[in-house]
C-alpha cells in the first residue's frame, strides 16, 4: 500500500496548484513552439551543406534516360 499513498500525496500536491498556474505554464509552453518556429523564418531556415542530394542509385538515371 505505499505505492497507493505515495499517489495519494501526488494527487494532494496536484489539487493544491491552481488551475490558472497550470493553465498559463500551458499557454507559455504552447507559445515556445510558435516562436521558435517564427525565429527560424526570420534567422533563415538553415539546412545542413552536407547533405546530399537524395537520389536512389538504382533509378537515378531511369527516369531521364529517354
């Protein structure tokens, strides 16, 4: 039964956060997507140089062969 009154003090701890802390670090976490997608548009979306040209070496020429 420990393990059934560790969850029980989990669950008091829970209940004592109000909801509205837990509703703006939701709202914060939420933002953090969308503005580090909006840095990217502005910094330029940086593409790694090393990467090569993805080409599959079987049809690379099979399709322009003609």
């Amino acid at each position: 039964m420990v393990v059934r009154e560790f969850l029980e003090k989990g669950r008091d701890l829970a209940e004592r956060i109000p909801y509205s802390v837990i509703a703006l670090a939701a709202r914060f976490a939420v933002a953090d997507v969308f503005w580090r997608s909006g840095q990217t548009k502005v910094a330029g979306l940086s593409i790694r140089e090393e990467i090569p040209c993805w080409r599959v070496p079987a049809f690379s020429t099979w399709p322009f062969s003609g």
